[in-house]
C-alpha cells in the first residue's frame, strides 16, 4: 500500500452492519423456522466462512443486494461443523447452541481466527454442560450432545465474555423453563442479538445489562433485521478524520 498523506479528508460514508453483531445473528438465525433477512451486510470472508457452515448445516443462504436471506426450514442432520470454515473464524463457535437445538448435537474443530492470546472457549461450554450438555474432546475437535435437551438454569458468568453471553442467550431461548445470566456482558452488540431474537419470538429481558433473564419458548420464526452499525469502523474513520483533517460525514 502506498499512501501520500499530507491532504484532508472529506466525503459522505455510511456504515455497514457490525461484523460482531453480524456474525452472531447469522448463527441465531439457524434458530429459526424459515427465513431471516439480514440488511447491510458488509461481504467479508467471516460472512462468506458463516454461510459455508449454514449450507452444511441444511440453510439455503442469498444474497438480495446488501441483504442476506437465510432459510433455516431444512436445517438439520448431524450437526457436524465442516472443518475448513470452522477453523478459518473465531466466530465458528457461536455454532454450538443453534446446532444443539436444530440437530441435537454439535461437533466441530477447536475455533480458529484472529490470534489474540489466550482465548479459551471455557464459559461457553460450562454455561451448556449446567444447562444439560455433555462435551468431550478428542484432541482438538470438539463434541457437544444435549440428550434431554438443554432446561434453564440460574448462572453466573466467571467474567463478562460477550461470545460467552451471546452463545447462553441463543441456547436460553430455546431451553426448557428460566435462564438467568448473572454477570453477562453488556456490550451493543448483546443487545441486537436479543432483539432480533425477540422479533423472532423470544422472550428476553435486560439484555444489554449485566442482568439476563430468558424465559424459553416453543420456537422461533424469522423476521427481518437491520443490525447496529460497525461502531470499530465508524472510531476509525473518525480517527483518520481527526488526524487528517477535513469533514467526513457518517451515516447510521
């Protein structure tokens, strides 16, 4: 990349959907009877990584526009993760509570993605085992089975992991009696996915708080949804701005 700095920056730009809000909703969606629409939707290969595991998974997935539609009616079969996806994103572990429900088990290599550090997947799994999972690992792939299913239960997080809250709420909402999350994280991005579960059917309160309660409902149909704007790239577009100099203008 070559950049001539020195000039001030002006224009209009409007702001695609978060990746993190995205990514969780695409999973959700396998949650769902029929089919949601996503709008917005930036085309990065995490999305690209997502649809692959939905159409493995029996979602047939289109592109309208910046609108992706999934259809979850046919979802289904051995839950089985495929592999190449599953390793190239972080975000492939959001897969572990939808494919419980929809196929009643899960089995998946250990989540690949950006590495960050030490980024252990702990909490997730504790919250599914007190919810009725079992979990086995032989070497690095995982499998997750709910033989009765997954029941609510009254849990407290060990620290406020957003993945952690966003996979107990997708597991809680499907799950037989009350979930409460204690101690859950309260990012944006918690709050979208609830509502867009809600508009699903959900029954959720506090989301967006460290307080969550879910009350599990028979199931959930799909709806249309405009997810929150990518608050990372507006920060550095304004950043730049603030640098450079110039007039930019941020819609959404």
């Amino acid at each position: 990349m070559l950049i001539q700095g020195g000039r001030r920056l002006s224009g209009t730009v409007r702001l695609p959907a978060a990746k993190n809000s995205v990514l969780p909703l695409l999973a959700a969606s396998l949650l769902c009877e029929g089919e949601s629409t996503l709008s917005q939707v930036p085309r990065l290969s995490d999305v690209e990584q997502s649809t692959a595991i939905l159409t493995a998974l029996g979602c047939r997935c289109q592109w309208r526009g910046r609108g992706l539609v999934v259809d979850a009616a046919g979802a289904g079969g051995s839950g089985a993760l495929p592999e190449g996806p599953a390793r190239a994103m972080r975000s492939s572990v959001f897969y572990l509570a939808p494919a419980l429900h929809r196929c009643g088990r899960v089995s998946m290599p250990m989540p690949g993605g950006c590495k960050l550090g030490p980024r252990p997947i702990d909490i997730h799994l504790d919250g599914l085992v007190k919810m009725g999972a079992k979990v086995q690992w032989q070497g690095e792939s995982l499998t997750v089975t709910a033989p009765q299913g997954l029941s609510g239960v009254d849990y407290s997080l060990r620290l406020p992991s957003v993945g952690a809250t966003e996979t107990l709420l997708m597991a809680a909402v499907l799950a037989k009696g009350e979930t409460v999350l204690r101690g859950a994280a309260a990012e944006p991005e918690i709050a979208d996915l609830a509502a867009f579960l809600s508009a699903c059917g959900a029954d959720i309160q506090g989301a967006g708080t460290p307080l969550v309660r879910i009350r599990g409902v028979q199931g959930l149909h799909g709806t249309f949804h405009t997810p929150i704007p990518d608050r990372i790239v507006a920060a550095t577009l304004a950043a730049a701005v603030a640098s450079a100099g110039g007039r930019v203008k941020l819609l959404g």
